[in-house]
C-alpha cells in the first residue's frame, strides 16, 4: 500500500509540473488576432487575384451585386461576379417545404472558363467583377441582360436572352482578343454543380440524380449520388443533371 501511495503521489507531483511547464510555454507564445488574421488573408487573396487579372485588373476586385430577370414561369438571378446566372427560381413547382423549386445558388456553383491575362498569368472568369448589368426589353417581351469586362485592347461580353412563357436562357460569350485571351484558340468550360432536394421522397431522388449528355448524338448518363466527373471524348451535344422531374441542362 506505501509503495502505491509513493507511485501515485510522485505521478500527480509530476503531472502538475508539467502542467505549469505547458502553461509558461503558452503564455509566452505570441497570441493570434483572429480578425486580423482574416484580414490579411483577404488582402493576400486580393493581391494575388489582382496580380493574376493581368491586363484585366480592374476587374479583379468589387462589389457582387445582383440583378432579377422574370417571365411568368421563371425569376432568374444573375451577378456581376463572373457576368453569369447565379440562381433561377421555378414559379410554378413547389418543394419539399412547400416554398417555390430553386437551382444554383450553392457555394459549390461555378460556371467559368479560364483567361490568358498577360505573360505567364491567367484567371478564371468566375473571379471577374463585371461592369453593371445593361437590361433591355423588347416590345415582344424578350429581355437581354449583358455583362462587360474591358481591358488593354481586350473585350469581354457575356449576354443572356429570357423569352416569355420559356425556360430555356440563351448564353452567349463574346470575347474580342480571343487569340490572346484563350491558349490554342480553345475554350474549356468549368461547369460545377450541387443538385439540391426537391422532393419529398429523398432516398428515391437521390437514385435518379445522374449526370447526363448527349455525345456522338447517343444519350448516356452516369449516376451523381456521391458526385461524379466525366471526360467526354466525343463531340457533345449537350450536358446537364438530371433528378427526378427537373434538369439543369447546358448546350454544348
């Protein structure tokens, strides 16, 4: 019984000294201002997205700002932050929570190209704060939106058609030095996407969350319950992800 009561007390004795030991070590530690910390992080990020805007770096930093496009079947939510749909609102569906069907919108969203700024520099067009949204309507009904970047001789427009009674919104890129702008004349697109629930039954739904285009003029899909990526060889036609009644859908 003394020998345990000899080991336990020398433990305790030791354990309380190392305690202090691992306090003192804390205390003399510089602490960290997390709000700075963040801070700085910001401007790093800043100085870096600026540095690789290049010739288009006065697009490279501003305020996202929203702009509201409707027919009677869609709202469709666009930003100046990549010139490009951020979300589109289904009027006439209703989800699982009974508030009207919504696609896009998540932080995981991106629909870009990448952009040969100046030597040896290069960004995504998702990084770009475009000028302010110029909206006309036409007579018919049909609204254009249009989204503008200028810089050193090279232009870059992108412009969406909404027609009455249609889903469907016409897309188009304009780039002016597109030699410069894209390596090998090629653009490659960076479509990324998070499907979210739109009903009730989620086991099911989850099952019929595919991928899907249409390459070689042949359908074929493969499965997104967990995600998925897929390089297409062929010519495609178009691509999307699907769920159970309703589709994101991008021609090629």
């Amino acid at each position: 019984m003394g020998y345990f009561w000899y080991v336990s007390s020398n433990q305790k004795e030791a354990a309380a000294i190392q305690k202090h030991q691992q306090d003192s070590l804390a205390a003399l530690r510089p602490k960290v201002d997390s709000a700075r910390f963040r801070i700085d992080s910001l401007r790093l990020a800043q100085t870096r997205d600026s540095i690789s805007a290049g010739d288009l770096s006065q697009a490279a930093s501003g305020n996202e700002t929203f702009t509201y496009i409707e027919n009677n079947l869609v709202l469709i939510t666009f930003s100046n932050k990549g010139g490009w749909i951020k979300r589109v609102e289904l009027k006439e569906y209703k989800g699982p929570d009974s508030s009207t069907v919504k696609m896009g919108d998540s932080p995981e969203d991106e629909f870009a190209y990448n952009l040969n700024t100046s030597n040896n520099q290069s960004t995504s067009s998702s990084k770009l704060y475009f000028n302010p949204a110029v909206v006309t309507k036409a007579p018919n009904g049909i609204q254009t939106i249009s989204y503008q970047v200028v810089g050193n001789g090279k232009t870059i427009t992108h412009s969406f058609v909404v027609k009455p009674g249609d889903y469907m919104v016409d897309a188009s890129v304009q780039l002016q030095g597109a030699d410069q702008l894209l390596s090998q004349q090629a653009m490659n697109l960076h479509w990324r996407t998070q499907a979210h629930r739109q009903q009730s039954d989620v086991i099911y739904e989850k099952t019929q969350t595919r991928l899907v285009y249409r390459t070689g003029d042949e359908y074929d899909y493969n499965s997104a319950i967990s995600g998925v990526n897929k390089q297409l060889e062929k010519p495609t036609q178009w691509i999307g992800i699907k769920q159970q009644f309703f589709n994101m859908l991008t021609r090629c």
